[in-house]
C-alpha cells in the first residue's frame, strides 16, 4: 500500500544521491554524453538538474579507454565500469 511518505525513484536520485555542482554541469553532463556516443551504456541516471544544481547518480557500463570519462576527473557522481 503506497502513502504520502513514498516518493518516486526520480525523487529519491534527486534528494537522497545527487550531488550539488558548483558549476553549470555541463562537464559532468559532457563527460556522459560523450562515453554514451562512444558505446558506454546509461544504466542509471545522467541527469543534470540546472534548476537545483544537482547530478543524479549515474552508472555507466561498458565504459572503455578512449572516453573522456576515462581520462578526466569527473567531479561528480558518476561511476564508468570499464569491461
């Protein structure tokens, strides 16, 4: 049985996983899109939030060498699985 108290996944990646970030995300975001476009797969999250500021979680799988996300820090809450 559902109540007030239950949020949607969404909700709990934004309030109880994201990360607040100092810039405008778009180096996190860049990052992700980058790894996507070379075949990384987006298993969770990727978002980022310009009206709060926040980076949900992401995991990325089959991240490889040539990304950028592989090369660069992140500074966010992104973890790549490199296979």
């Amino acid at each position: 049985m559902l109540d007030e108290r239950q949020v949607s996944a969404e909700n709990v990646l934004l309030q109880e996983g994201s990360l607040v970030v100092f810039t405008d995300g778009t180096d996190q975001a860049g990052l992700v899109d980058d790894a996507v476009n070379k075949g990384a797969e987006l298993a969770l999250g990727g978002k980022y939030h310009s009206e709060r500021r926040v980076m949900e979680p992401t995991i990325l799988l089959g991240a490889k060498k040539d990304m950028q996300i592989m090369q660069e820090e992140i500074f966010g809450p992104v973890l790549p699985i490199y296979v």
